[in-house]
C-alpha cells in the first residue's frame, strides 16, 4: 500500500493560531505598575495604518477592523508579499510603516 497525498491538501486540517495586532508600545515595568482601570496607553501604530494579521507568528496579511453584529471581524486589505516585496517581521517593519504614512 502506497500513501500518496495530493498537494499539501492532508494539512488543511492543523490548527494554527491566527492573531491580530493592534499595536505595539515599549514601558518601564514602574509605568505598567501604575497602570489602573481608566489608563490609557498608547501604541505605535496611526487610526489610519492596517492591523497586521500573523499566523503562528508570522505576517501573513494587513487588514481592517470591522463590526458584523455584536463582535468584531477583519477585513483582509492586502496580502504580505504581494507587491513584490518580502514580508518582514513586525519588528522589522516599522520604518517601512512610518515611511507609508508619508505618502499622503
């Protein structure tokens, strides 16, 4: 008996974890200490600039909130790598994030 799987179909039943992220920001531990039920805390990224989407990790896509009843969802915008370019790590991607912003 041979065992021939057609294309990578046998794996589309893994789980991966899909997250999303809003933002980033770096604190002192006594800033965290302090934080409090009405803190707010600012993050790196701009109300305009796309939610980076990763699965296990990794970059996969960019996206955008979105409301559908009473939960939230994600609008898949662009996916990473199709311009041509690489996907980089979140923490790589930064200056090229700042640098988009100055299109406008």
């Amino acid at each position: 008996m041979t065992f021939q799987p057609r294309g990578f179909d046998f794996l589309k039943d893994v789980d991966v974890r899909l997250t999303v992220e809003l933002g980033r920001t770096s604190m002192k531990l006594k800033d965290v200490l302090g934080l409090s039920e009405e803190s707010v805390v600012m993050l790196d990224r701009m109300t305009d600039e796309l939610l980076d989407v990763m699965v296990n990790g990794k970059l996969i896509a960019r996206g955008e909130v979105v409301a559908q009843g009473d939960r939230f969802g994600l609008r898949i915008v662009e996916l990473a790598g199709s311009d041509g370019e690489e996907a980089a790590s979140p923490e790589k991607k930064a200056p090229k994030a700042a640098a988009k912003g100055d299109e406008d």
